[in-house]
C-alpha cells in the first residue's frame, strides 16, 4: 500500500516552517505547480472581496473546501529553481 508511505505529512514537535515545507513538498510532488500549491496553502483574501476576479475567487472556494489556508502572519518567497515568486498571509 503506497498511500501509507506518505503518512504522516508532518511530525508532533516540527516547527510551523518544518510542517509548511512539508505541506508544500507534498503538494508539489502530487502534481500541483508551486504557484498552484502556494495559492492553495496562503491563498488571497478572496471572501467578500467584491473586486477579485470571478474565476480567481472559485478557484480559491474550491481549494477552501479542500484544506484550510495556513495560519499566519507570514511572508514567504519560494523559488523551485525555475520559477520565484512571493505571497503574504
């Protein structure tokens, strides 16, 4: 059973940084981009933002009901060696 050997994602006692570099490692080596895993773990505040684009605020419902955002506050640039990019919570 390969899904066991992912288990578990992240270990009691990591820092928040040891969990979310987790977190994103294994997103982005499920096929997500990391742009794409960046947006779905700190995602915009797309709620009540009257002035998001609508496919770009559904893009964010949907991942909403599959994760809960990070918690922040944070900055965070992320690099995969051909793509930079930078996001804040």
């Amino acid at each position: 059973n390969d899904i066991s050997k992912l288990w578990p994602i992240s270990y009691e006692g990591q820092s928040d940084t040891a969990c979310f570099d987790n977190a994103l490692e294994f997103l982005t080596q499920g096929g997500y981009s990391l742009a794409h895993a960046m947006m779905m773990l700190i995602p915009e505040a797309w709620a009540g933002n009257k002035l998001m684009d609508q496919d770009r605020k559904a893009f964010y419902e949907y991942h909403a009901a599959l994760m809960e955002p990070w918690d922040g506050p944070a900055a965070v640039a992320f690099t995969d060696g051909r793509q930079i990019g930078a996001t804040l919570d």
